[in-house]
C-alpha cells in the first residue's frame, strides 16, 4: 500500500502516542471529528465489538455501505483504488474517528476501500440503528452528518470515484456530468478535447471517441453513453421497489417545498412517495449558504438543509425515488391521479402535490453554448468553485441567487464582477446581501451592464459587454460566468392538464377555479377551490412552481408543509362522500399540527 508519508495538509502523529508512528489524518476542516467517550459509549448500546487484523477489509469500494464503524483501537486507512497499481492513500482514522461519508447514510455504494493498517477493534453498527440515531440524537447526529458532508465534499475535489470520458461539446457529456454534480457524486471529468489521460484509457478499453461519453467504474466496469437512470442504480441512489406504484399522497419534485411536504404528509400516517428528475434539493440544494433561513443565525449550505430534510423524510417513511421524470398527470378513477414518467412507468395516489420549482433561465448569446458545462455555469457549489482559484470570474444577475453565488466565490476567485443590467441591487436582493456584496474587496458591481457576446472556443477568454444607457462596449476578460437570470417553471407536462399563468406557472387557489375549464366540477364538490389546490380537486402546488409564490427557501418549506393540512381536507371530504380510503394510516381530519 503507498502512503507511508503524509498527504499535503496532513501531519504524521508522534511517535510517542503510536509506537508503530502510524500518521493520522488532521481534522482541518472539520470533517473527521473525534468522537467523545460518551458519544461512543451510546453507540455502543446499539453495536458490537469487532477485532481487526493488519490488511482487514471493512469497506470495498464498490459495493454497498452496510455497516457503521467506530475505530476502537488501531489505524483503518480509507484507499482508493485498493489492490491496484494506482492504490493510494486518502484518509487515515485512529482511535474515536469513524468510517463512512455520505453515500453511508443512504445505502450508495462506497467510493473507497476502508482496510485495516494495524491490529485493533472497532465497533460495527447497522446502517439502519445508525440512521434511527442520527434522527434521535443530535448531538451525534450533527457531528455524523457534518462529518459525511465535509467528507463527500472532499472526495470531490480530489477527484475519486467513477470517470466520465467526454468532450466539452457534447450534450450528453453534459447531461452526466450536471447529473453527477448535482447530486454529489464523487467523480472526475476527463476531457476528451484537452486530457492526454483520455487517449489512454480509451486505449486500454479499446473503444474509440465516437463512443464516448463513457463511465468507468473501479477501472473494471465500463458503461457507454448510461442514461441518468443507469448512472444513478450504478451508485445506489434510491428507488421505489418493483410494484411500489400505489399511494396516499405523491410528491412531484424535491426542493424544500417538496421535502417539506414529504415530512409532513408521512408523519402523519399518510402513504408518501416522492419523486425527482434530476437531483433532491431544488435549486436551494445548489446554494453554497442560506442566510435568511429562520433557525440558522450562521446559514445553512443548501446541500445540508436539503440532506437534514431527507433524512427526516425518510425517517418518517416516506419513499424516494429519482431520477423519475414527469410527463403526464391523469385522472385514474373518481379517487385516484396517474402520474406517468419517462421510462414508461406510472404512480397512482390519491392526492398529488406538484413542487417541481423551476430551472434557472440560459443566457441566450452567441458563443455561449460550446462553453456551457465547462466555463458557464447555472449554479455555484464547491465543485464550480474549484475552477476559480486563480482567475477573475462573472456572475450574472440581480437576485438573491446571484447574491449568494457572488460572495461565496469570492471565497475562492481572486476577482468577481456582478454584471447587473439595471440601476441598483436593491431591486431584486434582500438587504443583507447587498451590504455584503457592497463590502467586499474582491467583488465589482457593475450596473447597467448586460452580456452581449462570450468568447473563447475550449475556455472562457473575454465577455463583451455592453451599457445599456449608453451603448458602449468594453471587453472583460474572465475564465468562468456564472448565470442565475430567473427562473422559467417544470409545467411543459402539465400545459393540457390544469390551469397555467401566462408565464406557465401553475395557478391555485380562486385564480385555478375561475380559470377551470370545466367549472362544473366544483359545483358538483359543493365547495371551492382550497388555497393551494389546483384547478384539478386534490392535485396541489407549492413553491416556485406555484404563481404568485415568494421565490425564497422559507416560504417554499412552508407551503409544502401547509399543502397537507389541504390534502387531509380533501381526502377526508373523499372519504365522506363514499370514496375508498386505500390507507388504513389515513386521519379522516385536517394535520395533526394545525388542528
């Protein structure tokens, strides 16, 4: 096994506390924490004693997470790439750390290989006790799921995990790589156009580039051009059970709003499911930190928020499944919606909640779209970030997105221009952004700008831009742009359904009832159309998907919870007028939490 020295940043531990001067990995940034004795001593009551010898192997990258470890006495070296002439160290754990990240929490296979470097014990506890204590106990679960996400983070930005092999122009590489990156997969891109490693390994698999995009998995398992779906039963992400189709409640999309109505509904005894086209959290999933989130005076990372609420949704029973695209919404019967999906299956509930929020609007000039994916981005998380540590970049936009986008790769960038077409921030970000972009030394706000041309043909060279008082053009030169320009909405499957705004955003409420096309189905319910209910009876719609709705995290969260109180109107007022109740766990009365 290589790795007998420390890895940068790292610092071997003193001989006189580990006679065999075995080097642990430092704790920097937070995310291998030491456990106290009575945080283990709890575990414990839920786990066995395991002995370990020299070369033992806990973990096997590839294969499922099943088990929790907490490393007793000895050193486990986390590897990748184990067995292998590229076999390097990643992490070493000693005593009170313990093994896992993310992909733990949820039954993803493992992106490592966990082995043994001396004799010890460790404490083994199964994935479900672990997932029941996260939820229970805060104290360990804070420091469990912080750990997970600062530990899949880094994997990240070190590249492990699967490969995608691909040129910059393709879409489909596109797709795989905006799919891994939106879920946190730890994988690393390589370029068909520019990586000299890409020749190689298309070599050593015998395949040519117009076979590519390829995945490679563990250097053994190479798939071709997969589908979204493929590459996520590859890692493990979740899925409903064959003949799973049928339900109390439905939840399409996974943003807050999607969540929280996911928590609520399953709480309170209600047969949940929820399902996802791309990638759980929305576009506050993609938020590098919420500041303006009641409850988190320090912010929230979108990627935590959105974790916590999975694991409380799950907790409670709800079942998750993605990538399922929607592309139709039906009647079933007089007590039942169909939703149909892309790969041909269907969900039957009898409510439905639409939370499919909406997709940040493309930037529509010329030379834009050859950089799409590589220079020109439509979110700012870590793993943008990490292209920005030595060049000026440019965030486009006025809103709160744009806000958080700017100061977070400030953090990273040495330069970040604003571009802003009109005369303030004011306008369309909250206060404490403003003060905070306004103040910092390394952002420029430039108003009354708007992009006219971007140029470059493998990397981003220059903007040209232009004030649109004046008409004057200037060229700024920049390596990454950053596009958050508001937002058009999931409803193109929806258009012959049910009511839309003339933006396409779904109408709820009196607005969906004078918009029915058949008024008579309300005249028929002898009532009207409850606040959130579409101009479908018992078809629902929270957050950004919703017209009129406040575009921000908390109000998202809130009228996701809120839909259930409706839900449990509806299906109780069903169940009165001699519909069938399905679910034995159904409470014929409004949510428990506002009755």
């Amino acid at each position: 096994m290589s790795g007998d020295q420390p890895l940068p940043g790292e610092e071997p531990v003193p001989e006189e506390a580990d006679e065999a001067a075995f080097w642990e990995t430092q704790d920097i940034y937070g995310a291998y924490p030491r456990l106290a004795e009575d945080q283990i001593a709890r575990l414990a009551e839920h786990g066995q004693r395991r002995t370990m010898a020299p070369n033992d192997v806990l973990i096997r990258e590839g294969e499922r997470c099943e088990t929790f470890f907490v490393v007793l006495s000895g050193t486990v070296a986390v590897v990748e790439g184990h067995g292998t002439e590229e076999e390097h160290v990643l992490r070493v754990h000693g005593p009170g750390r313990f093994i896992g990240e993310l992909g733990l929490l949820y039954g993803q296979v493992a992106f490592y290989t966990a082995v043994a470097r001396e004799p010890g014990e460790v404490l083994v506890v199964s994935l479900d006790r672990l997932r029941h204590l996260v939820s229970q106990d805060s104290a360990i679960g804070d420091v469990v799921l912080r750990a997970c996400l600062g530990r899949r983070a880094l994997l990240v930005g070190q590249g492990a995990g699967f490969r995608i092999i691909g040129s910059r122009y393709s879409p489909d590489t596109r797709r795989l790589r905006e799919f891994a990156i939106r879920n946190r997969l730890p994988h690393r891109w390589i370029d068909l156009e520019t990586d000299e490693e890409a020749e190689d390994l298309l070599r050593r698999f015998g395949v040519g580039p117009e076979q590519t995009p390829l995945v490679i998995w563990r250097d053994t398992n190479l798939f071709r051009n997969p589908s979204n779906a493929e590459l996520a039963r590859l890692i493990g992400l979740p899925s409903l059970p064959a003949g799973n189709r049928h339900g109390d409640v439905l939840i399409v999309g996974s943003g807050p709003a999607g969540l929280a109505a996911a928590v609520y509904a399953a709480s309170e005894g209600l047969s949940t499911t929820v399902v996802e086209a791309m990638a759980t959290g929305g576009q506050a999933g993609t938020s590098s930190r919420i500041e303006n989130l009641l409850g988190f005076p320090a912010g929230i990372s979108g990627a935590e928020l959105t974790e916590r609420a999975l694991l409380q949704a799950d907790k409670f029973g709800a079942r998750i499944s993605l990538p399922l695209e929607a592309t139709g919404l039906h009647p079933k019967d007089e007590d039942h919606y169909v939703v149909a999906f892309a790969d041909g299956s269907e969900i039957a509930a009898r409510a439905v909640v639409l939370a499919t929020g909406a997709r940040y609007r493309r930037l529509q000039v010329p030379g834009i779209e050859r950089l799409e994916g590589t220079s020109v981005h439509y979110s700012a998380t870590v793993y943008e970030a990490q292209q920005c540590r030595t060049d000026p970049v440019a965030v486009v936009g006025g809103g709160n997105s744009a806000g958080q986008a700017v100061l977070f790769l400030a953090g990273h960038a040495p330069k970040v221009h604003l571009l802003v077409r009109g005369p303030s921030l004011e306008a369309g970000m909250s206060r404490y952004l403003v003060d905070q972009v306004e103040r910092h030394p390394r952002v420029e706000v430039m108003l009354h700008t708007e992009v006219t041309e971007v140029i470059g043909q493998e990397v981003l060279e220059e903007l040209d831009l232009v004030d649109n008082r004046t008409g004057g053009h200037r060229r700024l030169a920049v390596r990454s742009l950053f596009v958050f320009t508001g937002a058009d909405p999931h409803t193109e499957w929806l258009a012959d359904t049910i009511a839309l705004d003339s933006r396409g955003f779904v109408l709820t409420g009196p607005e969906a009832q004078e918009a029915c096309a058949c008024p008579e189905v309300w005249q028929g319910r002898g009532r009207s159309c409850m606040t959130l209910e579409t101009s479908l009876p018992g078809v629902f719609a929270v957050g950004d998907v919703r017209s009129g709705s406040v575009k921000r995290v908390a109000s998202a969260a809130g009228e996701g919870a809120m839909s259930i109180h409706f839900v449990h109107r509806y299906l109780g007022r069903t169940a009165a007028q001699g519909g069938t109740d399905s679910s034995p766990h159904t409470r014929p009365k409004e949510s428990a939490w506002l009755a």
